[in-house]
C-alpha cells in the first residue's frame, strides 16, 4: 500500500517518461499459470522512493515505469514547475499524453476512467476468470449490445451517487445484462434480486408486473442496497460485492471464523461459498480486460455516451401495443426498456410511466396528450351464464380473479347469471406481445425438449409439489422447474400448467408407475399433449393407454387427421403409462 503512495505523486510530478501496461499478455493466458507481473516501478528501492517523497533525490534516480492504473493525470500543470530543464516539444507531448487516447470515447472509456478498485491486484482467481472472457469474444459482443441499452442510466445514477465505476460491471456478473434473467435460487432481472430481498426495497411484485426487472426501479434498490453493505462492512466495496451475492449473514460468519482462527478477514481469505469466491473475481477481470482489452486481443464494441431511452410519464394503465405504436416502436423493443410488465399492459396502480427510445419520447408525450383516458385499454363485456364463477371467467380471459373484481368493483366472488361484467383485453393477438411472461414461459416450455422426449402438458391439482409430479413422470425437480421458468423452491398453484418432458424410454414412465402401484393410488390426471410432427390417434392412444374413442370424445374430433402443433386434453393414469 506504501508503494501505491508513493508512486501517485511521482506520476503527478512529471516523471512519467513512457506507458506500459502492468497486465499480463494475453500470450500468458494460455498456460495453466499466468506468468507474474512486477509491481509498478518495482527497480525504485523504497528507500529511494522515500528519500524522493520527502525531497532529497538519490544518487541515482532510475527511471520509473508510468502506469496509467496509478497516475493521476488531471494535474499535469504541475509538469514545467517539477522539470524546467526539459526540451518544450517534450513538455508539451508530457502535459498532453494520455495513456486512454487509443480508445474511443464512449461508455467504456468513461469506465475505464472511472474505475477505483486496485487494477494491479494479481491472483489466482482472477487470473482463470481473464482467461475465460479472453477466449469469449461474441460473449462480449453479446453483453455490450444489451448493456447498450441500460449502462448509460447506470453510469448516471453510480455517478450522482458518488459510487465506484466498478460496480456498473455488476450486471455482467448477475445476468450478462440480461432483464428477464431467472436463477434456480428465485432471483430475478439484470440486478438478480431474490423476491424477499426485492421486498426490502421495494420492488414491488404480482401479476402485473416485476419491479425486480424494472430498470430504474432495480437499479435504484441495487445501489440502495449495496451501498447498506458498504457501510455494515466498513468501506469494503469486496465485502460489501460478496455480501450482495451470498448475503451479508454468510460473509460476516466467514469473518467470525477467521477471526477466531487469527487469519485476515479480507475477501481474499475468507473461505466462502465457490460462487461467491468466483464472484469478485469476475468483476476484477472484466475490469482489467475493460482497462486494456487489446493486452487480452478482445475488442469491445463502442457503448453511446447519449441517453438510451427517457422515462415518460403515462398518468394511468396503457395497453403496451398501443403504446408501441404511438412511440413508432417495434413492440418487443418496448419491453425490453420495460421489462417489468409481465401482462400485456402496464400495472393499473403503477409505476404509470414508460422508457421509450430518447428520440421518440417528444413524439409520444405528445399522442399521449391526444388520447382520452378510457381509450388506452380495450375491454370485453361478458354476460354471466349459469355455472360460471368468477376463477373460470378469469381462466377464459387469462386474467386474475382480483382484476374482475377491481375492474367491476365487486367486493366478493359472487356473481349472478344474467349480469354483465368488463374484462380488461389485449388490444392485439396474443403472440403480438412476445416478451410478456407468458409468452417468454412458452418458449421455454417448447424449446425444453429433445428428439427423444415427449412433452405433457400437467394441470397443476390442490395439494401438489414439484416432488410429487416429479416422480409421477419420473424426471427431476430441477429439470420440472426449469422447463417451466421456475426456480425449484417456487410455490405452484391448482390450474397452473406444467410442462413436462417425458423421455420415450418406458424405463422411467414403468419406475413412476410402480411407485404410484405400491402407494395402492390411482393417478388419473389431465394433461395436455402437443402433437408432434408423425404423430396419429393409435400412436397416441398407445403411448399413454387410452382409447381412441375417449381421445376423440375429450377433445371432440373424429377421424380427420392431426396437425402437429395441435392441442389434445387427455385424462392419463399415469400409474398406467406404457
């Protein structure tokens, strides 16, 4: 730490003669072990350095190594007062040089000169991570077209917050930008935050929408949050990182442990969870690479320095295709600024605003203006027949009890036949909105299967867990819940459906079956089956130990033939699969 002192006002005072990097070369990357760096100006003895410090120069002065990582070049005024003797021409080359004037100005670079953690830190851990992302180009080709659209928002806030730099890299690590990312441990958005933790900050959560992957709202709540840590941990920005993945209970026993043991409690020595211990790696490495990507031959694409987007207050629910059309936007492009909406519109009781393209928000502020309230949704009115009840109505309407009720003013579930109710609608086909959450859930479903599987549609009943329908179908919790876009300790609920892949080796299909056999239970259960490209009525029939005629009668058909994609209602003893 003494060293990194010293060397900042060596670099301030002129001495800075050439630029190097202190990184390692790529060329390092592709042995088992990366080759140690020497430490900047590591031919300056210290007592040398030391003597210069307090003004009485050595006898002999090496020349020290400039190192952007350290130097500060926002006092290069001072470059004439410390050397009158240079040649001008070499003054002015010193007073102008700028180790970051290879790079293009854009977001990166703003980074790149933002970064506070130190750069020159070498371990182990880091150096596989480097390794990783050198090797990983269109990874982040990929990273940088999503990051394009929120990192200037994020600078922003990190830097009204007076925030290091660093932690805009945060995203990459949690979700590589992505904000509909979902964890196997229930956390959501580009920020990945667990619904509880969501709660504390109030992000709020239900059908309508998300606010863990709203992206002012998560970005705000993530930097409220870690900024908590900062403080429960005295300043340490590390602490404070791994205590935003694993949690701030799980690093401070880590702490207690080494502090028994009369080990360090730095970040470096804490024995903690595998991914924590990756996890402030990761975000040392991107650095480093963002800091020099040519030392590890990457090349990041440019970030705009200008807005993505502007936020545009909308007064009330608005149904997001019309919204799109009004901003010219392409639908899906919409939600991907706004992915917190789950539904085809916006949450009834907020947040009443929208992100929208920044050279669109003019344009559409001002259709805004134009559109009366009661036109930004389309409603349906139904009329109440004998047997209805308010679940089916919302079932048909793929909506929730609670929105007929809201929308209608109805202060129970009791309706009467003959009487009217309005249902909020789309205004456009369902498969118009392809990133709401079902849509999104729908092609998980379909892309979860393989040549030698079959998907079944399971309609969720009271009283059923993942583990009980994992062993009906002889598959495991994990693979039921990631099929269905769901983490494994996820709550289901009767009517939902699930998807689940069942593998054409009646091995498994004759294990769950004897297992249901010595439970001395019968198993029927309505599920849902695509067809399949090949697929006939006896071949189906076969498959799942039903009758023709019953298929014919529960989905009603006759002989005509089958179209892949179809869907088919069947009523399976599963304890009689074949």
């Amino acid at each position: 730490m003494a060293l990194k002192r010293l060397l900042i006002p060596l670099a301030v005072a002129g001495f800075v003669t050439s630029g190097c990097s202190t990184l390692p070369a790529l060329s390092s990357f592709s042995q088992t072990t990366a080759e140690s760096t020497p430490e900047p100006g590591a031919d300056v003895s210290e007592q040398a350095l030391v003597e210069r410090e307090l003004g009485a120069a050595p006898e002999s002065e090496p020349e020290p190594i400039f190192d952007p990582l350290l130097a500060d070049l926002s006092a290069t005024e001072y470059l004439f007062d410390t050397d009158p003797d240079l040649a001008a021409e070499t003054l002015r080359t010193r007073a102008v040089y700028d180790p970051y004037a290879q790079y293009p100005e854009d977001l990166y670079q703003t980074l790149r000169r933002g970064f506070q953690f130190d750069l020159t830190l070498e371990d182990p851990r880091i150096t596989s991570q480097l390794r990783w992302y050198a090797s990983h180009q269109s990874y982040f080709n990929r990273v940088s077209e999503r990051a394009g659209r929120y990192m200037f928002h994020i600078v922003a806030e990190l830097q009204a917050r007076d925030m290091p730099l660093d932690l805009a890299l945060l995203p990459i690590v949690e979700s590589a930008f992505d904000p509909f990312a979902y964890s196997h441990g229930s956390a959501a958005g580009m920020w990945q935050f667990i619904p509880s933790t969501g709660r504390m900050f109030g992000l709020k959560q239900d059908w309508w929408y998300d606010g863990r992957r709203d992206v002012v709202e998560s970005t705000r709540a993530a930097m409220e949050y870690l900024d908590q840590l900062n403080d429960m941990f005295d300043g340490d920005w590390l602490l404070a990182l791994a205590a935003y993945n694993s949690g701030p209970g799980t690093v401070m026993r880590a702490m207690r442990r080494n502090r028994a043991e009369g080990n360090p409690t730095d970040f470096w020595h804490l024995d903690l969870p595998r991914e924590t211990e990756a996890y402030v790696p990761k975000m040392f490495a991107l650095a480093k690479l963002i800091h020099a990507p040519e030392t590890y031959g990457i090349e990041l694409p440019l970030l705009d320095t200008e807005p993505f987007f502007e936020i545009v207050d909308v007064g009330s629910q608005i149904d997001l295709a019309q919204a799109a059309a009004m901003a010219d936007m392409d639908l899906s492009d919409l939600y991907l600024l706004n992915p917190g909406f789950n539904q085809w519109a916006t949450n009834p009781e907020g947040p009443h605003r929208l992100l929208v393209h920044t050279d669109k928000a003019t344009q559409f502020r001002a259709r805004l203006d134009e559109l009366p309230l009661d036109s930004r949704m389309a409603w349906q009115r139904y009329t109440i027949e004998p047997g209805d009840s308010l679940l089916t109505i919302a079932r048909d309407f793929g909506v929730t009890v609670d929105i007929i009720q809201d929308a209608n003013d109805l202060n129970s579930s009791l309706i009467r036949a003959g009487d009217a109710l309005m249902i909020p609608t789309a205004s456009a086909n369902s498969n118009a909105y392809s990133m709401s959450a079902d849509q999104r859930l729908a092609r998980r479903q379909n892309a979860s299967g393989s040549a030698d599987t079959n998907r079944v549609d399971y309609i969720v009943q009271s009283g059923d867990s993942f583990w009980d329908i994992s062993r009906e179908f002889g598959v495991t919790v994990q693979s039921l819940a990631r099929w269905n876009n769901m983490a494994p300790r996820d709550v289901i609920r009767p009517g939902q459906t699930l998807a689940v892949w069942v593998s054409n080796d009646t091995s498994s299909a004759t294990a769950s079956a004897s297992s249901s056999v010595r439970n001395g239970r019968e198993v029927v259960r309505k599920v849902g089956y695509v067809v399949r490209s090949g697929d006939s009525l006896s071949r189906i029939a076969n498959r799942f130990n039903v009758r023709i005629a019953d298929i014919q009668s529960w989905n009603t058909i006759g002989q005509e033939y089958l179209q892949p994609g179809q869907h088919l209602t069947l009523y399976v003893d599963v304890t009689r699969l074949q």
